[in-house]
C-alpha cells in the first residue's frame, strides 16, 4: 500500500477563490508605491521639491565631476567677473554681519557640503587634523589653531540662512564642496570675500586664511 500524497498548500484565498500569485506581487507593489507617494506629498512643501532640490548639488570631485569656475586672482567685494550677476552688490546675510561685527572675529570661514560628498569629508578630515576645525561637518566649528577665526560647517541643501546660494562663485553651477572666506576690508565697512570650487588642499586653504589674517591681501577686485 502505498502512502498517501502529501497535499500542496493552497494559494491564499479571497471570497473563496484562489489568488494568483502575480497579483499578489502587483498589489504589493501598488502598496510600496503608495507608501513612497505619501512621502513625497506629505514632506515640507512637497517631496519633489525635497528630492529636486538635494540632487540639484553635484559632489564635485565625484565621478569626475570637476568645478568649471575660474581659481583665485583675488578677493571680492562685488559679484566678481564671471557671475551672473557681475557688479553687482553683495546682499550679506544677517549672520555674516553679526559674526564679523564681533571684536574677536577678523576672519569668516564658510565651509558647505552636503550628505555622501566624499570630497567634502576628505576636506573636513584635513581642516580636523590642522585644528582649523573641530567635531562633525554636521555641526562643526573652528578648532583652536587661530582665535580670530569663526568656521561655520552648512549643509548646502539645508541652509536656512540662504549662504550657499548667496556665495556661488558663478550664482549658475551648484556643487559642494564650496570654501568661502569672508573678512572686513581696512575701512571695516566692506565685506571682502572669495568662495572656492571643489576640495581645497589643506596648503592652500591655510595659506589663504593667513593671508587673510595677517593682512598679506594683494588683487582686490
């Protein structure tokens, strides 16, 4: 006698039917699908604007994505040459002024990335190791190499104070990361400035605070 077959499961069942399993698979995609709508619609002003607006930042230096701006041939007081907006007054955010107004700040150091910018996290690293900065991009600030130097670590997609977009070096490309020098001019009513494309080597980003600091500033445009 031979032993009795061994029943297969059965399919899962609605209203007494069998259901397929390929419509299973579609309801839960549908289902998935939903859910990551209800996330776009309901985040802020609108999920698609979140999304655009974090992948409009290009990771310079990532994938051989390299800044096209013109290097350094001098500090600025206006929008310089090559901007979109070229001559044109500067509108400083509130807290420019308010950092640079303080007696023990000479020199106003921007330094803007943004999540998975591996470029970015190297830059930061090497400004760690020289104690020009301390802690976390997220939140970071200066170290104890000089006492007259405020460092404001700002995510560029999440930048409240409108820095990043005040102080593209072109007011056109977006990318990270950005270094951007602000300091008073020796009327100490204008703001000069400079903002850099892309990693900046330690050498030249130190050179360039001390320079600053040290009132070695030649080529103001």
């Amino acid at each position: 006698m031979t032993g009795a077959k061994r029943m297969k499961d059965p399919l899962p069942k609605f209203g007494g039917r069998p259901i397929h399993p390929l419509v299973l698979v579609v309801v839960s995609l549908a289902a998935l699908l939903g859910g990551i709508l209800g996330w776009v619609y309901g985040s802020g002003s609108g999920g698609f604007d979140e999304v655009d607006r974090l992948g409009s930042i290009k990771c310079l230096g990532c994938l051989g994505l390299d800044p096209v701006v013109p290097g350094f041939s001098g500090f600025w007081d206006d929008y310089p040459e090559d901007h979109v907006d070229a001559g044109e007054s500067v509108v400083h955010p509130a807290i420019v002024g308010r950092e640079l107004g303080k007696d023990d700040i000479d020199l106003l150091v921007l330094f803007f990335w943004t999540q998975g910018c591996v470029p970015c996290a190297e830059q930061w690293e090497e400004m760690v190791d020289k104690d020009i900065a301390i802690g976390p991009e997220d939140g970071g600030r200066e170290g104890a190499l000089y006492g007259n130097v405020r460092l404001i670590s700002v995510d560029a997609a999440n930048d409240p104070d409108g820095l990043y977009m005040t102080y593209r070096p072109t007011g056109k490309e977006t990318g990270v990361p950005m270094t951007t020098f602000l300091f008073y001019a020796d009327s100490g009513s204008d703001v000069m400035w400079y903002s850099h494309y892309g990693k900046m080597d330690i050498g030249p980003l130190q050179d360039m605070m001390e320079q600053i600091l040290y009132h070695e500033i030649s080529g103001v445009h």
